[in-house]
C-alpha cells in the first residue's frame, strides 16, 4: 500500500520537533503495512479511520488507485 499526504499534513509534519516528526514518519512507514494503532472512525465518518502516534492522531482513508489501495 501507497501512503500519501495532504498538502496541509505534509506542512504540518514538516514543521514538528524532530522528535514528534520521527515518530509520525516512522508511523506512517508502518501504515504502508497496514501496522499501529488504527481504529475505525464511526457515524459520519464511517469510511475514515483513525491512527494514534503519542498523542496526534492522523484520519485517513483508503482509496484504489489503478487497482492499488492508497
């Protein structure tokens, strides 16, 4: 699986403490293989689920592209 960012994200990340920006990265390696701590969001953001890394959470959801989930 693909992980891509959001422009906003991407800033986001950018502009942590290296310790913080480590451990997202490090995170968002894992989401490739689908590994950390990802729930389910519920209600009307059914479809979007949620990751938890300390205390950021980052809300994605899964998209084919070209027959590859991303």
């Amino acid at each position: 699986m693909r992980v891509e960012l959001s422009a906003q994200a991407l800033a986001f990340v950018r502009r942590l403490a290296p310790e913080p920006r480590r451990m997202l990265r490090e995170a968002l390696h894992g989401l490739e293989r689908e590994r950390g701590d990802i729930q389910p969001l519920e209600a009307e953001l059914r479809g979007f689920f949620r990751l938890r890394v300390s205390r950021y959470r980052v809300v994605f959801h899964y998209a084919l592209v070209r027959g590859q989930r991303v």
